[in-house]
C-alpha cells in the first residue's frame, strides 16, 4: 500500500463531497437551461418568460458558476486524495468495493450486486475489516517510531 492511509469517517466524508459535486452541476445545468429558456420552469425557482429568465438569472447564473467552481476545485483535489488512496490499496477485491462505494456513490445494496454477492453485508464487513486492520498497521507503525 503507499504511505496514504484514510480511515472510513475521511472515505465517508469524500463520499459526500462527490455527491455534493454532482448536485452542484445538476443546479447549474437547471439555471442554464432556465436562462436559455429551453425551460420554463424548476423546482425552487418562479416561473418566468424567456426573457426575463435571461435577465433575472444570469447575475445568479455567473455568481453560481464562480461559487461552483472554487468549490469544484476543492472537492476535486480531496476526490484526488481518494483516488490516490484507492488505488495504492494491494488487495484488488478491496480497491472494487472502495471504488464502488466511495467514488461511484453507490449503496451497501448496489456494492453487493455489483461484486456478485446477494447480500449487502458481506462487503460492509469487508470494508470494516479493512479499516480495522489499516488502523491497527497505522497504531503498529506510530508505536515502533
């Protein structure tokens, strides 16, 4: 494995930002699609005529679109750290279900049937496991400095 180590709250917590992430550029693709009128209408937002619809939501259009973008940049390099993390892991089998859980966002349920399994535990208690023993290598390598 290389020198990274994530416990699952980290692996979690990416997990979410990858969520977020996708929600963002859901929100955007609405206020673009508003914008151009190719739509009249969105969930949250007040309907409007294409052409106030340019005008109202183009000040917000720009400001989400810088918001969406500092905090893309973000979420990216962490989604990096991930990435990075995964793939330094040894046991191929292990870096599946991280990838499945952890970068795709996928469900126990979703882990399980992808990997072949009919049960969403098997890859829970995997993913336990591997945590458990990279903090017991993490707890090995701190006490022999």
């Amino acid at each position: 494995m290389k020198n990274i180590t994530m416990n699952q709250k980290q692996m979690d917590h990416l997990r979410h930002i990858n969520r977020e992430i996708l929600q963002q550029k859901n929100r955007l693709q609405k206020l673009r699609a508003l914008q151009q009128g190719r739509v009249r209408q969105a969930p949250g937002l007040p309907s409007l005529s294409p052409q106030d619809a340019q005008e109202r939501y183009a000040a917000q259009l720009r400001e989400l679109e810088e918001s969406t973008a500092r905090h893309l940049e973000k979420c990216l390099e962490e989604a990096r750290a991930l990435q990075d993390f995964i793939q330094g892991v040894e046991d191929s089998q292990t870096r599946q279900l991280l990838s499945l859980r952890y970068l795709e966002c996928l469900t126990w349920q979703q882990v399980a049937f992808r990997m072949g399994y009919c049960d969403e535990q098997t890859p829970r208690k995997q993913s336990q496991a591997f945590f458990k023993r990279q903090q017991k290598e993490v707890k090995a390598g701190v006490a022999q400095k």
